[in-house]
C-alpha cells in the first residue's frame, strides 16, 4: 500500500508560491547554499519575470564561481547568436521583462547585451582572469550580496 502525503489546504497555497530548486549532479559536489531570505520572502507570483530571473541567475553564477579555481573568472555563453562570450562584469533587469548583461568580450572590447526574459539562454564558462589583477574577478559574490541587501 502506497502512502501519501496529506497537506492542508494553507500548506497547498503556500507551496504554490514559494521558490522550489532541486539538483542532482553526477560529480558528488553538494547543491548550493540556502536561498537568501530576501528571495523567498516574496511570492513568486509576485515578481516580474526579469526579477525573478535576475535573483536565479546570481545563485547559479555564484555558485559556479566556487567552483573556479584563482586563474579564472566567470564569463556568459549565448546561445542562438552571434554575441560570443561575455566575461561578466554587470547585470541587470528592467521590469517588467529585460535582463541585462555588461561586461567585455573575449577580446576586450567593452560590450552589453540586453535580452528578454523569454529568450534568456546562458552557458556559465570558466575564462582565464585579466592578468593584470591579482584576485579574480568574483561578480556572483557581489551580486549576491547587492541582492541580500536591497531585497531585490
């Protein structure tokens, strides 16, 4: 005999709206840390999309930057075009649906994309750090605590 879980009808409402992640990876390493709390005290339901992708996209970039190693940076992968790799210095959103991506690309030249939550297609690669700074880059740690901070 199969057992179920019986919710109440507030535990119903209250997993319908509250954030949801699940990883398994194949090479042991553990999933992420804990949501931060200014990104599930809010109902999804709540935020815009561009919010909402934005807060995803600083927990996914951070936790990939613990991965890296001191010689290397984070950098941004497109797919469906032609913009190359971004090594990621800003992002950004516009509500109600833009996300907004700024750095340099793999030759240096200063570049931004600005791309609709509908189209969002990202890589996370690892790329060698600037030389000519002796600590990598680490934008996700930064992003997140700017998100922690002000609540968006």
């Amino acid at each position: 005999m199969r057992e179920e879980m019986i919710s109440t009808s507030a535990e119903a409402v209250e997993d319908s709206i509250l954030p949801c992640r699940h990883e398994a990876r194949a090479d042991g390493v553990e999933p992420a840390a804990p949501l931060p709390e200014n990104v599930i005290d809010k109902p999804v339901a709540s935020k815009s999309p561009a919010a909402w992708a934005y807060e995803r996209l600083i927990l996914y970039i951070q936790q990939f930057e613990e991965t890296l190693d001191s010689d290397h940076e984070v950098a941004m992968g497109f797919a469906g075009g032609d913009a190359g790799v971004l090594r990621i210095e800003g992002m950004g959103y516009f509500d109600p649906d833009i996300v907004t991506f700024s750095g340099t690309d793999a030759h240096g030249v200063r570049t931004q994309l600005v791309q609709h939550v509908s189209q969002l297609s990202v890589i996370l690669r690892a790329m060698p750090k600037v030389t000519q700074h002796a600590e990598p880059a680490r934008i996700g740690f930064r992003l997140r605590a700017d998100l922690e901070k002000t609540g968006k």
